[in-house]
C-alpha cells in the first residue's frame, strides 16, 4: 500500500526530456531538461528558467520546481504553448558571480561561469533543432537564478525578447547593458536572504540613464518572492507579450544619449572603416552628438578603430589625456572584404583597452554574439558590404554604451 501510494505521488516528468548540454564540443556537460509545447507545427516561444541555489544538482529533475511545474500543468500548456528550458547548475557551482554587501552585487565576471557557458550553447542548441519564433525568446530565474538572469542578460542582451529576474541584483555597472530592454525585476521588501537594496541598486542605475524597467517591490514579502511572480502566470503572460525586433536596439540608445549629453552635447572625430558609415550618420544625426572634422579640444571623444602600430595608442593616450581629449576604441563587424588580419587586429584591440583602461565599443563582438539569433529571424548585420536596418541599431547602440563611459565617474 505504501508503495503504491509512493507511485501516485511521485512527480511525471515523462514530457520532459532530458538535455545534456556543454559549451562546447566534448566539454563537460550539465542536466537540464526541455518540455516541448503540445503542437510544434508552428513557432512558439522558448522560456529559460534559471533555478536557485537548493535546486542545483545532476539529476536535472531537482530544477523541475516552482515556474517550471506550472509550466508542466495542462492549464499552462494551454495558456502559454511554448518550450520551456531548466538548466540545471551543478553542486557547488553558480550561474554566476553572486558575492555582494548589503547594497549592491559585484559586477559579473569578462567570461560567464562554466554552467552558464552551458546554458548559452544550450539556448543555441535547441534553436537549431526545434521549432522556435526568435523573436520570442525569453529569460527569468529566481535568486542564483535571478543573478544569472541579469548576467545571461548582459552578456546576451540581443537574444531576449524580455526578462524576469526575481530576487537577485546586478552591479550599476552593467546598466547600459540593460536600457531600453524589458525587464520586469520582483523582489520582497523584507527579504533576508537577497536584500531588495540589490535591486533598487540595478534599476535606479538604469533609470538614471534613461531606461524603464518595470518593478514589483512586494511589501512585507520575503525571500519567495517567485511566488507572487508566478501566482496566476502574471510575469509569463506580461513577457509573452514581448517580441525582439532587431532594428529596435538602438531605442536604449537613443535613451542613454539623451541622459548623459541632453545638456552638454559632446563632439566626435571618428576615424573608422566605411562599413560603419551608416551608423556614424545616425549618431550625427542625434542632437546630442556632434560629428566634427577639427582639430580636437579639450571635451572632445576621438571615437578610433586603429590601423596602425597598436603599440601606439599608449602614447596617443597620453598626448589626449593632456588636452582634455577622451579616447575611445572601436571594432567593427566581420564582412566579406574585410582584411584577412581583422579578427587578430579585433582581439587586439580588445587587448589594449583593457590595458590601457580605455572605454570600448567592440562592435565585432556585439555582431559575433546576436547573429546567431538574428539569423533565425533572417536578419543580417552586413549585406553587400553595408551595414543594413538592424546592424546599424545595434552599432549606434554599441557606440552609445562606450561613449556614455567618457561621462561616468
């Protein structure tokens, strides 16, 4: 009896099919599991649910609580047809860089942690194989999960149609990253667990450069904050709503710009290759920036992708420094008649404004990392030798992040 008892009570994750995923081609790989919506006929939207702390392991179905076992009930098979992705984090592992104070989160770290490598290839993975719409792509995760919902998206921000992190943070330092995305962040007032100070450090960033995150700060609720997200699919209906549209990623832009240079407009001299000609006039056309051919003073950004002797911009920094003039580097996308030394020129370039603490719009890596999504919406970046609509978006956008540094304490 007992055990028969036992059987009707345990869980059926027979539609959940497990999904060893790895960052790459033989490297280690972590439990996760996928439900695939009931027709898949058509596109539906992909759902990524980052679990917490008590639910990591390797049995992949430890992570089937909370959002995704509403997910798994045929009410919300019905209401939101979609797949849903549990990645599950290994013991003693996390999504990402989780120490903080009692005021903010340490920034995430340059590389993301090994499981959310994972998770990345995972998400690329399922959109080769199964039927997915693109443009409806979305994130959320509860405390380790709500941190690695604002680290996955800062490092993916192109990829998401919306997110919803619960109960996590993020450092004000990856508030570019975030402008003009949607972003609906919960958290309890009284948690004791993840401060909600953590959050209102994030969002007050963010707005203070333009941006609208959405937020529920929920009185007197502690750290199971995911239950108001969830209770009546409130957050999965509000995000279901959202679409990614490549040729918006200049909005946040357009935001940030306004926040920072509204009352002192800020000069440029760009020094870069022709492809990015349609960006360079989009951003002259803004009116708080000015695209000049002069002599630099003091106030001015020499906005450069270098083509010579890289050793050189020590000493360019210094001369510019001197003046008042700011120097901020730049890559540029990956086309067809581009030089066969690019991608070598592209890493050092990185390389150099990292050791000369110089602001950076690494364009080439922008394109590299929201192609891969893009492309299933049949959109490119650069077509014919010409940056096109959305590729000129996401450029201005990527500029606009670095310039925007010139003016942060």
């Amino acid at each position: 009896m007992l055990l028969l008892l036992a059987l009707i009570c345990m869980p059926d994750f027979s539609d959940w099919d497990a999904l060893p995923i790895s960052a790459s081609p033989g490297g280690r790989p972590i439990a996760s599991r996928l439900l695939r919506p009931s027709d898949t006929s058509e596109p539906q939207p992909l759902l990524v649910i980052l679990h917490g702390m008590g639910e990591r392991g390797i049995d992949s179905t430890t992570a089937l609580k909370f959002l995704p076992k509403l997910m798994g009930t045929p009410k919300r098979r019905k209401d939101f047809p979609c797949y849903v992705f549990v990645p599950q984090c290994p013991p003693n592992e996390t999504w990402s860089v989780i120490s903080r104070t009692q005021v903010s989160a340490a920034p995430f770290g340059e590389f993301p942690e090994p499981p959310m490598a994972a998770v990345e290839q995972g998400i690329l993975d399922i959109l080769a194989t199964e039927n997915v719409d693109a443009s409806r792509i979305y994130l959320c995760g509860l405390s380790m999960g709500g941190f690695g919902t604002w680290d996955l998206l800062s490092r993916r921000p192109e990829w998401f149609a919306a997110a919803g992190p619960i109960c996590g943070g993020a450092n004000k330092v990856h508030a570019p990253r975030y402008v003009g995305r949607s972003i609906w962040n919960w958290h309890g007032a009284a948690d004791e667990v993840v401060s909600v100070a953590l959050s209102d450090h994030i969002l007050q960033a963010i707005r203070q450069l333009g941006g609208e995150p959405k937020e529920s700060r929920l009185p007197s609720v502690k750290h199971n904050s995911w239950r108001n997200a969830h209770a009546d699919g409130q957050l999965v209906d509000w995000m279901f709503t959202q679409r990614l549209n490549p040729s918006d990623s200049a909005k946040g832009a357009r935001a940030m710009l306004r926040s920072t240079f509204a009352d002192d407009p800020v000069s440029v001299h760009v020094k870069a290759d022709a492809v990015l000609k349609p960006a360079i006039e989009a951003l002259a056309a803004l009116p708080e920036i000015t695209v000049v051919d002069r002599e630099p003073v003091a106030g001015d950004v020499i906005l450069i992708s270098p083509r010579g002797d890289l050793s050189e911009i020590a000493k360019l920094r210094q001369v510019l420094a001197k003046q008042k003039v700011h120097l901020v580097l730049l890559t540029e996308p990956h086309h067809a008649d581009e030089p066969p030394n690019a991608e070598r020129r592209s890493w050092a370039i990185r390389h150099h404004a990292r050791m000369q603490v110089l602001p950076l719009a690494d364009v080439r890596s922008a394109c590299a990392s929201a192609l891969p999504v893009w492309s299933h919406l049949g959109v490119d970046i650069v077509d014919g030798g010409v940056l096109t609509e959305s590729g000129t978006a996401l450029v201005v956008r990527t500029i606009a992040e670095a310039l925007i540094k010139v003016r942060q304490p």
